[in-house]
C-alpha cells in the first residue's frame, strides 16, 4: 500500500522538493524580529508550512525562529526534527545550486540531501501514515532555521514548545546513528597592531563568508609593502618561489606597487571530513608564514599555525589525535579573517565521544602560552551524542532499515552534529544510504530520486513503529 502512495505522489514529492531547493535560504543578518535568521530563510519556513497546511497538517511559525507540522493525538510526542537553512553554495557548480535541476535520475541543489530532501521525504512519509492509521501518539515534524550556524532555532523551540519523548532526525546517514562526537570550535587570535612598524602588512582577509563546518575552498589577502624598502616585483618574485616549491593552488594578483593579493584555492567538504577536501585556509597561512619569515618577520599566529596544525586534520602536532569507536579527532581550519583589530583563525573540531573534552583545551592552551602576542577561546562547545546500541530505538530502526533494503548493516557512529543531540531518546536516521559518497556541503550537491522515494518508505514505516499505533 505504501509503495502505491510513494508512486502516486512521485512526481509531486519532486516538485516540491525542487521548489525548496529553488529558495537560497543561506543565513543572513537580520535586524527584522519576523526574519531573525534572514528574508530567504524564512520564506524556506513558509514555504513548508504552507505545504503542510495544503497537505491536511497543523502547522505554526515559532516567531521566525523555526516552525513546526503536527498530526494526531496523544499525550506523547514523536519528532522528526529536520532543517531548512543551507551553507553557502561555493563556486564550480554543474548546474545552477538553487535551480533543482535534474540528471542522471538526480535532484541537484544545494540542500538537496542537507537536509531538504529528508525533510520533504519525512513530511511525505508523514502524508501517508496519517491517511492511513490513527496512532496513540501525535507527530511532529520541526523545521530548523538555523542549524548551519549556532543552533538558536532549535534553543528557541526548547524554550517555548513541547519537547518530543521519541524520535528521529533524518540529517545524516541509514541504518542509523547510535553517536555523534562533540564539537568544540577553537579560536586564536592576535593583535594586528603587532604589523604597525613592520613593512609588509595584511590589510585584507576573506574566506567568502565560509562557514567553520566547511573546508574552505577559497581564501585570499591583500598585503600593503612599503616600497622605499621592498620592491614589489621582487615581493613578488619571493611569493612564486615559495608557492612553486610548495604544489599549492594559490594565484598571485599585482593589484598596485603597494599592494598585492593572494587568492588559495581548496576543495571544499564538510567539517566532519576534511580529508575529502582540500584547505584553502591552512595553504594560504602557511604561505603566509613563509614569505614574512623571507623578511625577517616571524608573526606568532602564523608560527603557532605551520608549527601545530599546517596540513593536519588530527590534531596529531598538538597531541590530540584521539580516537575510539565514533571514530578519529578531525580538526577542520574554517575561518581566517581580521575583526575588530584582531587576526583570527577559527578550527572546528569533532571529538571522540569518550575522550575528556578538557584535554583539547589544555593543549591549545600549552601550545599558545610558547607566544607572547597570542590568546584563545573555545567559542562553542557542543556535547557528543551516545545512545547504547542496543537499545530499542536504535534496534527498531535499524531493523526497519535493513527489512527495507534486505541488508544486514549495524548502527553506526559519525563526526556530524545533528538536531539528535539537541533532545533525549533521539538518534539521527539517514538519508545518506551506505556506500554513498557524502555530497553534504559540497558542490554539486544531490539527492537520487530512487533513493528520496525510499528515504519516504523507510520513515514512513518508523513514524508507524514509533507511534503505537492502536
């Protein structure tokens, strides 16, 4: 019966989801009290509520900040708890990253699996089960506004709504998720004011607005040389020998006698597994580093840098190459730029789920204290998620999972921080599928249809499990 309404709605399931895809609801800043997370990203909100009003569900808009779908009764709440902001889009696309473009039987587009594809399969899922059964207990399906980013959406659905006893978020990958590891972000900085008498200067940093939970795919900066001192062809002469001899992607721009820029070019992935891109932040430091040592200048974020992180996504230099059953430590470099007259690098980490959090810290700490112009923060900390494998929840959607499919997969454990953390009793449940390459935060992001049909089937038939029905 399920495979019947999965083929009904086939091609109106694509539409809409297309149609999500087609809003660029990136995080914006916001003065507007209706539009705290920004214009897009709120028409993303409205835009799903008004398919749930169409499709027969209760929906609310929480003050702007998120939204919620909701069927059936019950004193209970199971939640599927999905996202409709997106990351950046990056450069480089197939196709355009907010068309919905499909090919090769694929919905392209940037949120196509992170997270708006699970979340119109879930919302689809949800369609059938209450045309189909009356269960014990009612279901909702929130919408986060702000996941990318520091999670105020989910903060601010805690505070004012119901909280689910069960559930799931269909933000990561199948069979399920039994643990996710902490996530700490780490911060150094350092007075600029150190570069006031010297005769190079950075006076521009950008990273295109790259969030810290992506490798950063470009970065550049403008240096200001003093001319009386330093002849810009030879500057420049400097700059090719040290790139050439380092294999680096980075582009060197004259813009005038003065001034000169650097543009680093990586490839992007998702903070969860930075060895599937390339850092175009950590190239361009470490270049960086060289080209002020060249001219007797050792600036101490760029010696602290080369010397204890460089190429490294482990952390090993720093001796917090921890790991366990969830996995390695990785150390993602998202953010370098210049903010209030201070230089800032900022890493995002994900820990193991059972190392103590306060090592990471007190080794940055040793490390940094070995200079005098540097100071650091842990700006965000999120704690990691473990719930025993062989508890009922993991077991019934694994199981469900593998009836699905006829497989034999095990829960699983990831680097990825989902909205599961944020409540008891609630795990992360695909839509990744095993095997598959993870497109989250990368160019050319997509969904196969095939496999957003089954995501449907797959949550259709936990929502029943889940929800006692009578």
């Amino acid at each position: 019966m399920i495979e019947k309404f999965i083929n009904e709605k086939k091609e109106e399931i694509i539409e809409k989801l297309q149609g999500l895809i087609q809003i660029p609801s990136i995080y914006e800043q916001s003065n507007n009290p209706k539009y705290p997370f920004g214009e897009n990203v709120n028409k993303a909100l409205e835009y799903t509520l008004d398919l749930g009003q169409r499709l027969g569900f209760k929906t609310k808009n929480i003050d702007g900040y998120c939204g919620y779908i909701e069927f059936g009764e019950g004193d209970e709440l199971i939640g599927i708890i999905g996202h409709l902001d997106v990351v950046p889009e990056g450069e480089n696309w197939t196709y355009p990253p907010f068309r919905g473009a499909i090919a090769n039987n694929c919905i392209f587009g940037r949120g196509a699996i992170d997270d708006k594809g699970p979340v119109i399969a879930s919302l689809y899922a949800m369609k059938y089960v209450m045309e189909t059964v009356k269960l014990k207990k009612h279901v909702r399906l929130i919408l986060g506004l702000n996941e990318e980013r520091d999670w105020d959406c989910i903060k601010y659905y805690k505070a004012h709504e119901e909280i689910p006893s069960i559930g799931f978020s269909p933000d990561a990958d199948f069979p399920c998720i039994y643990a996710e590891k902490a996530v700490l972000t780490q911060e150094i900085k350092a007075d600029i004011s150190q570069f006031k008498n010297f005769d190079i200067k950075i006076t521009n940093i950008d990273c295109n607005n790259n969030a810290t939970n992506v490798v950063p795919k470009i970065c550049s900066a403008v240096f200001n040389i003093n001319t009386d001192r330093i002849k810009s062809d030879d500057f420049i002469n400097n700059l090719k020998d040290i790139i050439n001899n380092s294999g680096f992607e980075i582009d060197i721009y004259k813009i005038d006698d003065e001034e000169i820029k650097l543009t680093s070019h990586g490839i992007s992935a998702h903070a969860a597994h930075p060895d599937l891109g390339i850092n175009s932040i950590s190239r361009l430091i470490i270049i960086l580093d060289k080209i002020f040592k060249v001219y007797g200048y050792t600036i101490d974020l760029f010696d602290f840098f080369t010397k204890y992180i460089g190429l490294q996504f482990d952390g090993k230099n720093l001796g917090i190459n921890f790991e366990d059953e969830s996995g390695s430590l990785t150390l993602n470099v998202g953010y370098f730029g210049i903010e209030n007259n201070f230089m800032k690098i900022r890493m995002n980490l994900r820990v193991p789920v059972h190392t103590d959090i306060t090592k990471i810290g007190a080794a940055f700490i040793k490390a940094t204290c070995e200079y005098i112009n540097l100071d650091f923060d842990t700006s965000h900390y999120m704690p990691a998620l473990y719930i025993d494998p062989n508890s009922e929840l993991v077991q019934t959607l694994c199981n469900i999972y593998n009836e699905e499919t006829q497989s034999n997969c095990k829960p699983i454990a990831i680097g990825g921080a989902t909205f599961a953390r944020a409540f008891p009793n609630c795990v992360s449940f695909g839509a990744n599928f095993p095997g598959d390459k993870d497109m989250c935060h990368q160019t050319d992001e997509f969904i196969s249809i095939d496999k957003l049909l089954l995501a449907c089937k797959i949550y259709a038939k936990a929502i029943l499990f889940l929800g006692d029905r009578d």
